[in-house]
C-alpha cells in the first residue's frame, strides 16, 4: 500500500500503555495512516460509533475489557474488520488460541516496526472496501449505520435527492423518519434552502391549516395579524409533513389542489402565492388500509409516493445497535456530566438480543437511563436490563394508553356512583346509550361496583 493510500485508511489503536500508545502513533502515522487512540475497549467501542476504522490494533491485557473481549464485541457488530492482538511473550498460547476465534493476527511485545507496518498492510488488503463506501458524504452524517438494509436505502436517497419528486417514508415510530428526510434535503439542490417540518397528527384542524397555508388578519376570530404559513416559509427549501396519515379529510383536498396547482391562499385571503417547495411526508400508518377505510385520499397518495422509502425497525438492523448505543452513550454522558466510558460486554449482549419495539428512540432512552443510574465508569447489564424494563412498561402505543385510561376512568366513576350507570353517565357528560356501549367495549358491569346494604353501614 502506497502512503497515498494509507492517508485515507482510519486505524484504530487501543492500549492501556500511554507510551506504547504514543509509540504505535508516530509508526503508522509516519507510514500515512490517520491513526485513532483508546486507553480501554470501552472507550473503543465509543470511539467506532463517530469513526469507522478500517482495523484495530488491541493489546490482549487490559484493565476492564481485555483484548479478547473487545475483540468479540467488534466482531459480533462487524465481523469483517480486521483485529491485530498485541500481546506479551509469556500470553503467545492465548494469541495463537485467538486467531482460531477469528482474531486476524498478533504481535508480540515488545514490537518491530517493520513487522508491525506488514502486518497492518497485510490486513488492510485483505478487509476489502470501507463497511460504508458513502459515509464521507455530508449528507449522510447524521445517519450512523452498518446495515446492508440502510445503505440501500441510503442510496435510493441519493438518486431520490436528485429531483423535487415526493418522497413517502414509511416506518415504524422511532425508526428516524424525519433523519432521513433531513438528508434527502441536505443531497438535494435545495440544501441550502430552509428544511421545515410540521407533525400533521399533533395539531389541531383548525390550526393545522392556518400552520400550512397561513392566513391574513382578521380571517377569523384571534386573527389579530397576518400569518405566514409553511409552505412560504419553506419557499426554496423542503416542506416535511410527518405523520400525513393523521391529515383531516378537509386538509388533504386542499393539500391536494395545492400540489396539483403549485400554489396556495392563506385562509381568509384573495390571492394565491406560488410554491417553490419540496414536499417529503412520512407516516408509520399503512395509507393504503387508510384509503380502502376511506380515511385517506387515494388521489393525494399517488400524488404524495412518486417514491416509496421504508425504514426497517432495528430488530432487523441489530448490527446497527453498537454503533447506535455507542454514540448516544458518548454524547449523553457529555451532556449529563458523566464519567461513562462504555458497556459492559453483557450489557451490550442485552442491547442486541433485545425486542425494541420503540426502534431507535427506545433504544436512545434505555442508554440515557443508564447513564444518568451509572455510578461506575462503565455500564452494567443490570442497569441496561432495568431501563429495558421501564421503557418496555411506558411504551404503550396511543390506542392502547387511550383504552387504558378510558378503562380506568369508567370504573372511577362507577365506584363513586356505586355502579348508578344514569348519574356516572350524567358526571361524563354523555347519554346513557353511549355509556353503556363504553362499559361493554372494556367489558365492565356495573354490578359488580354496587356495594352491598352492610358494607354501607360499615
């Protein structure tokens, strides 16, 4: 390998020796190499969430994760990134009995260079391409990833950005839609445009449309000023709708005749405005159930999906959860003012094993959890297994914390009317037909609310 060639290759050198560490150092960066320190396999393991070394040079002894294990680790989130262990003359055996395990080779302590710069070349020709041939493209920055799945999808991204077709992005909750909108509009023409984005299902209809469109003074009743909406404020730019499927049926027409005309009028006014605006929108709802239940346009989907991205759930990007971990971990323990460098091999094991319903966000708030309960540098499996626990107790989809409380909040009022269905219906405000098909939904019986003559004696 020419020195050219070594200026673009990241190494990863971990010692807990700083001298050996400096040593190593000046080797391979006199060979071109840009050289990448850890004094641990814990901070390794955070140091390859922001990097993407091509090898790693360990040392086999280590306080906390040895070798072997940051080995392991590293092999089981990229089993084709080459590992060179560093060990002392008296521990060959254990070197000799790791290359069985997949270990790429060993050097004994203390080192030549010239063996060492073989060994490097040797393993660098032999790794193949970088795991992420496009992750020096600032658009993609943002978006940390491993997965075949996700460079796929990354690079429909890059064609997709090449035009101002729309874009539906599908996935789950907590997947990173709206990251991946982001990069669409960062690889497109209109990057240095605004990027503005509006959740569609969190606000109101009637101010849904006075956010989208904007309205003139006096349009209605507290319209004190005149309100530019989002589509202007997005002229140039990229308009993101997030979570399209929630849109009223009124706001999709006049969404739709807004796309069809490329132009738009702010409520209570008599004169349009042209677009000059991308529109990218997501959903995690399945549009096409959504038109067969006529609650969604099927004119405006079609207008909407000229190209369909799908983001995969991480349960299917599980080689993706080292990385992620890593970097979260890394950037909430410099925002909370913590001293946590890593996981431990078990905790780690726990993160990739398990479900993850709640997809990327979930897996965000269990490392934060554990960061903040942290009272030793590295994280234990049994602080990561709790935080799963707590944030598998609070995941509960809308629908089902909606059932839960309309459950808890009928059979309140039930207990304090003694089971009087006539006035826990009057104390909710509905009529007593409406009541009784909510008691029969939760399957509750008034009766069992009655209290008997001696328990209200009692």
């Amino acid at each position: 390998m020419s020195k050219i060639q070594a200026q673009q290759t990241p190494v990863l050198v971990v010692d807990d020796d700083p001298d050996l560490l400096r040593l190593m150092t000046l080797r391979l960066e006199a060979a071109g190499y840009r050289v990448l320190t850890a004094q641990s396999g814990e901070e390794a393991l955070s140091a390859m969430a922001a990097a993407h070394p091509r090898l790693v040079i360990t040392d086999l002894r280590m306080a906390g994760m040895d070798g072997m294990a940051l080995f392991e680790a590293i092999h089981a989130a990229h089993p084709t990134l080459p590992v060179i262990i560093l060990t002392a003359h008296g521990s060959i055996s254990d070197a000799v009995a790791a290359t069985r395990q997949g270990v790429f080779g060993y050097l004994s302590k203390p080192f030549d260079g010239q063996a060492l710069l073989r060994e490097v070349n040797k393993a660098i020709a032999l790794a193949g391409p970088p795991d992420s041939p496009m992750t020096d493209e600032p658009w993609r920055n943002e978006i940390l990833t491993r997965s075949p799945l996700m460079e796929e999808i990354l690079s429909r991204v890059r064609l997709a950005a090449s035009t101002d077709a729309g874009v539906l992005i599908q996935g789950e909750s907590g997947t990173g839609k709206e990251l991946l909108a982001q990069a669409i509009h960062r690889a497109s023409h209109r990057a240095s445009g605004p990027f503005v984005a509006i959740n569609c299902g969190a606000i109101p209809e009637q101010l849904l449309e006075s956010e989208l469109f904007g309205h003139v003074k006096g349009a209605f009743t507290g319209a004190s000023r005149d309100h530019v909406g989002l589509f202007q404020a997005a002229a140039g730019g990229t308009l993101f709708l997030d979570e399209i499927g929630d849109m009223p049926a009124a706001l999709q027409m006049k969404l739709l005749r807004a796309l069809q005309e490329k132009e738009i009028r702010p409520v209570g006014a008599t004169r349009t405005f042209r677009l000059d605006v991308r529109i990218l929108c997501a959903t995690h709802r399945d549009l096409e159930a959504e038109i067969a239940a006529g609650r969604f346009r099927e004119d405006l989907y079609y207008r909407l999906k000229v190209i369909t991205l799908k983001l995969p759930p991480l349960a299917e990007r599980r080689e993706d959860i080292p990385l992620l971990a890593g970097h979260f971990l890394s950037t909430l323990a410099r925002q909370h003012g913590k001293s946590v460098h890593g996981l431990s091999p078990e905790a780690m094991e726990l993160l990739i094993a398990a479900a993850w319903p709640g997809n990327i966000r979930q897996l965000y708030h269990v490392i934060e959890q554990s960061v903040i309960l942290s009272s030793t540098p590295i994280i234990s499996a049994t602080l990561v297994e709790n935080a799963i626990q707590r944030e598998k107790e609070h995941l509960a989809s809308f629908d089902e914390a909606r059932k839960s409380f309309e459950k808890r909040y009928l059979s309140q009022l039930l207990r304090t009317t003694d089971g009087n269905v006539t006035q826990a219906a009057k104390l909710a405000k509905r009529n007593r037909t409406e009541f009784y098909k909510l008691l029969q939904r939760h399957q509750l019986d008034p009766g069992l609310f009655k209290r008997s003559k001696d328990e209200g004696k009692s």
